[in-house]
C-alpha cells in the first residue's frame, strides 16, 4: 500500500534499489546530493545532475522534461553517505519561473518490483523556483525517506549553498546550462494578465494516465490558464469552457481538495513499527527532527536575508553615482523591504510548521507509555510492572528558542549506552544561578531520584537494582523515596569503607561479567551473582572517595555500560577540580543533565544547541512513592 506522505513526514524503505518518479506538468531538472552524516554536501563531486548523470548508486536524468525517472541504489552508495535528497529545478528561462504557477510536482517512490512505496505532492510553493522534494536517510542501519518540499526562491544556487556547498553558484550555472526546456507538447496557454498572480492551491482531478515510459514520452499539455484568478472563494471558470478548469495532476487519483487552512490532523502513532510503543517512539523522534529541520530552515533564512542586506547596502554605498539625487536613499530602503519580506515569510513558514508540531504534541502526549509519558500524565495512575524492558525512557523535555513552550520528549534508548550525570553545580545557566548552593544541590537530587525511579519502573520486577554511594549522609531527606519503599539493593553507602565496599562489589562483577561475554561461558558464572541490571547512584561526589576508588569509578564508568552496569552521578565538577584533568574522561563518558533549564544539549545533525528541561513531580503529588510501592510488591510477590 503507498503511503500518501505530507510534509516533513517520513516512511521506511524495505528495499534498497529504488527508482523515483517525477511528474511536473512542466518541464523541470531533476538531481540529487549526497550528503555526510551532518547533512552537509562536501563537494561538486557529491552531486548528481544532468551534466554529470551517474554517481555510486545514483543515476539522474540527462534532460529536463515534465516527466522524469531516478534510479537509486542505496547498497550501492559510499558508507559516508547518510543522506541523499532529490532536487528539482526550473530550468533558465522557464515561462513562469516560479513553481508557485505551475502545477504542484508529484514524486513517487518504488521498489524494485515497481511497488509504488510512497508518493508526496509538494504543494504549498510560491515564489520558489528550487525545492529539495524528497530525502532518503539512514537511521539506526536502515534507511527512511521524508517529505521535504523545502522552496528556495533564490533558486538552484541558494540550494546548494544551503547544503553546504562551496561556490554554488558557479555549480547551479552549469547545472543549467547543461539542458534546455522541452519544447511545449501543445500549443501555449494564453498569456496571463496578472503574471505575478498565485493560482490557488486546488487537488486536481480527472487527471490522464501516465506514458509507460516517462524518460522519452512527450510531456502532458499544461491546463489553459484563466485570464485573472481571484484571491479567494472558488476558482472561475475559463471563457469558452463548459465548467471550471481541471488542475489534475497527471499522477494522482481523485482525492479531496488540500487546503493550507485545514493540515492533516496528526495521529498518535502513525509511524512505523511493530508495535504501539515503537511507532510512538519513532514518532516522537520524527517531531524532534521536524523541529530541528523547521527552525534549520528559519534559521537560513533569516541569515541569508541578513547577508543579502549587507550586500546590497554595500553595494550601495561604493557606487558614487548613486550618493547624489536620493538614489542611495531608496536603494536602501528597497533593500530593507526585501529583507523584510523575506524574513516575514520564513516566520509565516515557521509559525506554520511549528503549529502543526504543537498539534501533534497535543495529540501524541496523552497517549504515551509510562516510560516515555511526564510524571504529571494520568497513564502513572493505572501503572503496573511491565513485563520486558521498553525501547526507551523519558529523562526530561527539549525545546528551542524559537517556541519554548513546544517541548518535544526527550526519550533515551535502554539499555542505556553512557552513564547520566546531573550537574548540581551553577555552570552557565541563568536558572542556577537565581538559586543558592543548597537548593540546587538538593533539587539535583531530586532529579536523580526521579531518574531512579523511572529506570525500576521501566524494567520487570527483579531486573533492575539500585545502589547509592552518600558518604557524607546529606541526601537522607531526598532518597527517602527510595529507601522507604525497599527498592535499594542495600542501603546507602555511608564514610569511605561503605564507598570502597561498594566499588569493590561493583567491580568485581564487571570483570566477572566481561571475561565470561570474551570467553563465550556465561554459564559459568558464579551461581550467586545477580545478573540484574545494576544502577550506582553516586552523591556529594568526592566525599569519601579515595585514588582507588576514583580509579574504580572511571573504570565502571568506561566499562560498566556493556554489561548492565550504570553510573548516575550527582555532582558539582567545581568540587572535584583537585583532581585536574585526570576526571575529564569521567565527565566526558557521562551524558549531563542538570536540575533546572539549561540549553546546553547539542545534537549533530544541524548543530542546535536544546535546551534541557528536568522532570518535575507535581507539587504535594505521591506518584513517585506509588511507582515504588508497585515496583517493591512486584519484586516480592506481593500486592501493594
């Protein structure tokens, strides 16, 4: 069954060798770029397009017509290829130079059966004369295409520049000059009277089948064009016509209108998986990724604005003749408005984008799982011990700037590949510091302590054991939660025999563990070693801690996460700067959280720096202590 995507949408691809068609109504050049694990296009030699046709695993079309085909074989790509995205441009001297007066372009992507896998009908394009239509990724070993239709009305060479691309100006002009339009399969439609009038975004119907052979059949006759089209309402009928006009696409089957005013209404769950709480996951991965892409895009251009604004004030100014008669005056002032407009509409495109996201959030939030839901949602209330370890666990809320109050899950795949570390010192945010010292050490514990209670709650009864290193006793109020309710495996570690003690245990199973996984005997394992999960919760780090057991701590810390054994640090780095450079390995190895709003989180894929929102119990709520109950009853087989 072909999934209908919209945009930003995305879809797994079973198969690897691929073919894309495209079908414009018009005549449009056809390419695609290859990109690095960070989106970015090292080179010319990345890029496949009509002059230079084929590259590993990428074959494009040599010409410009309406209808196009694509071949693509992601096996057969380099292993530093992450992204390949498919590029359509109007070519120089296109009628309308703009697609926004064209009929919307239809991508279909197929297996190598010529099973129809997705299709996206780009709608919603102005003023653009490029867009990036779709992009194949690879996530986690397999691969997925998305739903771009990202427009750039600085055409070819504002695309290529945005992915990364040096002098992409010089490369769009040989791009374009290496085809040349079709000639028209028909006679040409009547001028228009308005030629900087939008037609209206209307689904076509009553479309004709498509040629069997795309690359050499001649491109389907473009629809008359009315002589004045009207702002709103519904689009008038051409003189000398029976009814109103068909804006069909050659592709598509009858379908209901598609209106900018009305987006698709999300659904909790509509992502791919085999189970709910996969789709739900992948889901809320997809919204992290629409946000980042949404506000990358925003970001773009409003710098592009900014740097086309100094351009031409500079541009201005060096030209003597333009000092004299008011000339300067108004070039500035058309430059200001330009950039204006144009940053207006990126904010129309941003505000767009963002409140379909708050849509969904609004939609997927309620049905979330206890192990990715808010501790406030009311799925905690009907909470029973799972029986097998979910994909992943929420450790807290993610947003930008551009709308803090859209906070998108921050979900952490289990097992959990790097130890936590909750930042209990002020470091650079302006929430720490409004508080004292002993407040945010406590509410830092507080965090570790909901973390705590998460990851039990997160595994079946008996598979997750907690240990805590409190030296100096000062977390007695904060881990009462954890104590009270018989979860610890023992309880906290006091002075710096109770450390070492600790320590020594831990340690001793990793080595037991790692030389029974190297020697292929995890049979003959010592029949008393609990196999558990294990979590060390260490507090007032370095109180109490001595050369060997700060060895011991880096050595869990690097090899511990193979074999089921975790850190979850509460500490304040200022406090262990005796220490010098020797723990930077310890801080870097630990993914840092911190107890109040920090935009600290960086991700790789276009570089936003996030900002960290901790869990928060609501105020006087026993949620928590309930979890516990049902986890502690679980673990003995009792009823809580």
């Amino acid at each position: 069954m072909t999934a209908e995507l919209v945009r930003g949408q995305n879809h797994p691809l079973p198969d690897t060798r691929l073919e894309i068609r495209v079908s414009a109504g018009h005549p449009v050049v056809a390419g695609a770029t290859l990109g690095d694990e960070h989106g970015r296009v090292p080179g010319a030699e990345w890029v496949a397009h009509p002059g230079s046709p084929s590259l590993p695993g990428v074959d494009v079309p040599g010409r410009c017509a309406a209808d196009l085909r694509l071949t693509v074989d992601l096996g057969a790509v380099s292993d530093a290829v992450h992204r390949l995205s498919v590029l359509l441009a109007l070519p120089a001297g296109a009628g309308a130079g703009r697609f926004g007066a064209l009929a919307a372009p239809f991508v279909a992507v197929a297996g190598r059966d010529g099973t129809d896998l997705a299709s996206y009908t780009i709608t919603g394009l102005d003023s653009e004369s490029a867009v990036v239509a779709l992009e194949l990724y690879r996530r986690q070993g397999a691969w997925k295409v998305r739903a771009m239709g990202q427009g750039y009305e600085g055409g070819l060479a504002a695309l290529l520049g945005d992915q990364g691309l040096e002098r992409p100006a010089e490369l769009a002009a040989s791009i374009l000059a290496a085809v040349a339009p079709e000639p028209p399969a028909a006679d040409p439609a009547p001028p228009v009277a308005d030629p900087a009038a939008r037609l209206p975004e209307v689904e076509r119907v009553g479309g004709s089948t498509p040629p069997t052979a795309p690359d050499t059949a001649p491109a389907p006759p473009l629809p008359p064009t009315p002589p004045a089209v009207p702002t709103t309402g519904t689009p008038t009928p051409a003189m000398g016509t029976a009814g109103p006009i068909s804006y069909a696409h050659p592709r598509r089957q009858a379908a209901a209108p598609e209106s900018r005013q009305a987006p698709p209404t999300p659904v909790a769950g509509d992502a791919s998986g085999w189970s709910m709480d996969e789709r739900l996951y992948n889901q809320v991965w997809g919204m992290f990724e629409d946000l980042a892409r949404t506000a990358a895009a925003y970001r773009s251009a409003c710098d592009f604005a900014e740097s086309r604004l100094d351009r031409e004030l500079d541009q201005s100014l060096s030209d003597y003749r333009s000092r004299v008669g008011g000339a300067n005056d108004a070039a500035r002032a058309t430059a200001r408005a330009r950039h204006d407009e144009l940053v207006e509409r990126a904010q129309e495109v941003l505000d767009r984008d963002l409140a379909q996201l708050a849509a969904e959030v609004e939609v997927v939030e309620p049905a979330l799982p206890p192990a990715y839901a808010r501790w406030d949602s009311p799925v905690w209330h009907a909470y029973r011990v799972p029986a097998e370890e979910p994909m992943a666990i929420r450790l807290g809320d993610l947003h930008l700037p551009e709308r803090t109050d859209l906070r998108i899950p921050m979900l952490v795949r289990l097992p959990l590949e790097r130890g936590l570390w909750v930042d209990s010192g002020r470091g650079h945010s302006e929430a720490a510091g409004l508080l004292d010292e002993v407040e945010l050490r406590r509410l830092a514990l507080d965090c570790a302590v909901a973390h705590a209670a998460r990851l039990l709650a997160a595994h079946p009864a008996g598979e997750f054991a907690v240990h805590v290193l409190d030296a100096a006793g000062a977390g007695t109020a904060a881990l009462a939660p954890l104590v009270d309710s018989d979860v610890l495996a023992a309880p906290p570690a006091r002075g710096a025999a109770g450390v070492s003690a600790v320590l020594e245990q831990l340690t001793e199973r990793v080595d037991l563990l790692q030389m029974a996984l190297r020697g292929g005997a995890a049979d003959a394992l010592p029949p008393g070693l609990d196999t558990a999960r294990q979590l060390l919760i260490v507090h007032d780090f370095p109180h109490g801690f001595d050369d060997r057991a700060v060895t011991r701590l880096r050595y869990l810390a690097d090899e511990g996460p193979s074999v089921g054994v975790h850190l979850l640090m509460v500490a304040d780095r200022a406090d262990a700067a005796a220490y010098g450079p020797l723990l930077d390995p310890l801080w870097k190895s630990l993914l840092r959280l911190t107890p109040v709003a920090d935009d600290h989180l960086a991700d790789p894929w276009v570089g936003h720096a996030w900002s960290y929102e901790p869990p928060i119990l609501p105020p006087g709520s026993r949620i928590l202590r309930e979890v516990l109950a049902q986890v502690t009853a679980a673990r003995y087989g009792k009823r809580p």
